[in-house]
C-alpha cells in the first residue's frame, strides 16, 4: 500500500454521478477528492491512458467470505487469514467498501450451513485493528427467522458499530426463492458436503416446523432489535403480494433480490430500493430460475447491484448494464454499485466521484468484454 493520499490522474473517462467527462482529470487529497476537471490535466498528473475512472464499488450483500473460511465442507480456515485472502479479492475486483453478509443461525444436523458470525465478526474486526485490510468492512446480519435462537444470536451482534444491515431471512422450503424444493436440495447438497435425500427430509420437515412455531414471533423480535438499534432492515426473496405488506411494515428499506415481477412493481411503488444479483445480469438469466435483473431494469425496477457470490461480477454487470438495457446510460448503471447502495445505508461520504467525497477509486481497463482494474485507492491511499 502506498504511504501517501495524495495522486492526479488525467486523460481519464471519469464517470460522476449524472455524466460520463469523456477526457478529464481528478486530483486526491487528504483522502477527499479535491479537483475534478475537463480536457488536459496538470502537469505531472498520472496518465490514465484513457482507461476508465469511477468510484470505488460499494457492496451491499456478499457471503462470499464463507469460500475463504471454508474452502471445502468440514474444512475450517484460519478465520483472519480467511477474511485477508476475501478483502484482497475484493479490493482487485474494485470494491471499496463492502459489507459482510453473516449467517446469523446455527442448524441442527447441518453444521456447514451455519454461518459462525461471531467468530467471523471478530476476524473482522482483527483484520481493520491490524491494519491489514484494502477495503472499508462493514457486517450485514442475514437473520433467518424461522431458526429458534436467531433473535438471542442477532441481539450478541447488532450493537456492534459496524453492523450496517439486518436482513429478514426465510428459506423454508415451498416459499419465497425456494418454492421448487428441488431447487433448494440441489443447493443444500452443494453447501452441506452431500446429504442424502432421507437426511433433507428430515431437515426441510424441521424447517417446516420451526417456521410454523417461531418465525411470527421471531419476525417482531427481529425488526425491534433492528429500530431500537437504527439498523437499516432489507427484506429478501420477496415473492408475494403479502411478502412486500410484510416489508412495507417493518419499514424495509432495501428488497434483496426479488423473485417475481409483481412483487419488484409493489416494493417499487413503495419507495423500498430493489436489490439483484450481478452474476444475474452477467449470465441472463437467475441461476434459479426467478425473475432476470435485466427484466426489472427495463421497466426502471432496478436501483442496486450485488456481486453476491462473485465479487468480479459487479463490475462486470454495471458496465453491461447499458449494452442490455439501452435507456440505461453509463452513469446510470454505476450509480446502481456505487451512489445507490451507499444512500440506502446511509454512507453519505463515499459513493460518487464529487469534490470533497471521499476519495474511494478505481481505474478500470475494459479488455473487450472483460474490465480489469488496474489500480484502486480508498481515502486517498493506494491500496491495489
């Protein structure tokens, strides 16, 4: 990393916020961005090359942490140098500030799929005391309500002043994202190191019954934990007309990755911002089988992207965006990684390239199809 937060870059096609300047420049420093002008830099700016200049991403839901901790089932990493390995991936992907989605559930009879948040958590926060992370780390609390002791797990975590996001959680099978059960053994077989089918019926029968049992209650313990804390809540896989009265409720302010046309219109109309996936937009198509992010961006149904389980991805997705959706400008598409998800957990400092923001930001080489980032500062400082 290098040691100053101080840098020009010229001949660049910097990106803002509500324009593309086709050949600018951007001067950094203390860590803000303090210049931004057209046509030719000052002397002694860095050459861009041409190469695209955009704010650092910000990354609202990614559990991709999970890889580096438990690279394969029953096989458990050393949780710092886990969360070193998945900062580094991040940073090189153009990610700048990221929150962590943790699992926040332990589940009988399926040790893999719990997600150890404390234990997680705490890497974390090793990780930023020690000065070892490129990106800015903040906790998204993925609370699945139907599980009988989520509400006493969440309320070890949500003080934290880190944690930025509470989501409502619920994947019991025949609802929601997971209303085809093959769809959901087929992703438990994967997680789980190879149940059996007689060992998924026993789990997806308890799944049944803790949410017949706890998740009404586990739902208002939940959202209260999160107001009493000024946490943002997100709703996720919201499928139904009740599902988006349910958000509307608890005062939802991000839909994670909505499954139906109908209920993207609803959350839409209720001002609540509609969160998808990247790897959606980059393969066509969600890989199960719900409504295409591309679908809802053509009917102006798409405010944020995520990168979910491939951190290149978003990238890659805001700047196709465009190619897809033709109403849809460059920097429209970028606010949807950048401005979009800062606003909606409220990092008014970061998240557009703006004289006295934050200076998170990226210099992208776009290689045909493919964008590689080739350097990254965040506040000013050189990091990748």
């Amino acid at each position: 990393m290098s040691d100053t937060n101080e840098a020009v870059l010229g001949n660049a096609r910097i990106v803002l916020a509500d324009r593309v300047i086709e050949r600018g420049w951007i001067a950094m420093s203390g860590g803000k961005v303090a210049e931004i002008g057209d046509g030719a830099a000052p002397a002694g700016a860095q050459d861009a090359g041409g190469d695209l200049v955009m704010p650092g991403l910000i990354e609202l839901h990614t559990d991709h942490l999970e890889v580096h901790y438990m690279p394969r089932p029953k096989v458990h990493w050393d949780p710092v140098a886990a969360v070193i390995s998945y900062d580094g991936q991040l940073a090189t992907s153009g990610i700048t500030t990221v929150l962590d989605s943790l699992r926040v559930w332990r589940e009988e009879g399926a040790p893999d799929a719990d997600g150890q948040a404390e234990i997680l958590a705490a890497a974390i926060a090793a990780a930023r005391d020690g000065g070892l992370l490129r990106a800015d780390h903040f906790l998204h609390l993925r609370c699945e309500i139907p599980m009988p002791n989520v509400i006493e797990e969440a309320r070890g975590l949500v003080d934290r002043p880190d944690v930025r996001l509470v989501s409502l959680m619920d994947h019991t099978p025949g609802q929601r994202q997971f209303r085809d059960e093959v769809k959901l053994r087929d992703y438990y077989r994967g997680k789980s190191g190879g149940l059996t089918d007689a060992e998924l019926d026993v789990m997806f029968a308890r799944r049944v019954a803790y949410q017949r049992e706890y998740a009404e209650t586990n739902m208002r313990g939940i959202v209260a934990l999160a107001h009493a804390h000024n946490v943002p809540l997100a709703s996720h896989d919201d499928t139904t007309d009740e599902n988006v009265r349910d958000a509307i409720r608890d005062r939802v302010v991000v839909a994670e990755f909505p499954t139906t046309m109908e209920a993207a219109r609803g959350l839409h109309q209720a001002g609540i911002g509609i969160l998808m996936g990247a790897p959606n937009v980059v393969r066509g198509g969600s890989h199960s089988g719900n409504i295409a992010a591309v679908d809802l961006a053509r009917e102006g149904l798409l405010d944020i992207l995520s990168s979910d389980y491939i951190p290149s991805s978003l990238l890659m997705a805001a700047l196709q965006l465009p190619e897809r959706v033709p109403t849809i400008d460059l920097a429209t598409a970028v606010r949807t990684v950048t401005k979009r998800p800062a606003e909606a957990v409220g990092l008014g400092d970061r998240g557009e390239i703006a004289v006295g923001k934050r200076a998170d930001v990226i210099r992208v080489h776009v290689a045909g199809q493919v964008p590689v980032v080739r350097s990254v500062w965040r506040a000013g400082q050189r990091v990748a």
